[in-house]
C-alpha cells in the first residue's frame, strides 16, 4: 500500500490560478501527462478522474505538461473540481 505522507509541488508557472510566492502550488491534487493527452481533453478532464485512465509514457520531460493548470482568472476555474487549498 502507498502511502503519501507530505508532499510539495514546486512550480514556476506564476499565471496559473494555483501557483503562490515562493514558486508553490497550492492546489489539493494535480495530474501530469503527456503534452498529446493534455491538448486532446477538455479543461473538465483533470486530476479528480486520474484513477480513470491509462499510464502512459511521454518519452522526456518536454512531453509532459500540467493538466491542472488553469489560467489567473479564467472562468474555467470550477470545471474540473481541483480546489485551491489555501
Ligand atoms: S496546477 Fe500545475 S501549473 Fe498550476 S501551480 Fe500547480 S503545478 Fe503549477
């Protein structure tokens, strides 16, 4: 059994609704895949269904991108139940 005890999430991505000072992200879950699964879903498809779908293998660092991410101030903010813990 995996058991997350703490985590940190270190981001550079300062217009993201859940980036903070300090280069933190502050939401309460966050999925990472491919940069082709990220464009192809919509901004509801995020870390809340993570547990639905495949693993899949990006190949490098630059294949792979932040579907959490939701612009400062978009109004898709609500559409994928991702919460902004503090
Ligand atoms: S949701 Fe993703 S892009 Fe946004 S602050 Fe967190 S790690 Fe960075």
């Amino acid at each position: 059994m995996f058991i997350l005890v703490s985590q940190h999430i270190h981001c550079l991505v300062n217009d993201c609704h859940y980036w903070h000072q300090g280069n933190k992200c502050g939401a309460n879950e966050i999925m990472v895949a491919t940069d082709e699964f990220g464009s192809s879903q919509p901004d509801t498809i995020d870390a809340t269904m993570a547990t639905q779908f495949a693993p899949m293998a990006a190949g490098s660092c630059m294949s792979t991108c932040c579907k959490s991410y939701v612009t400062k101030g978009s109004n898709q903010i609500n559409a994928d139940g991702i919460k902004r813990m503090t």
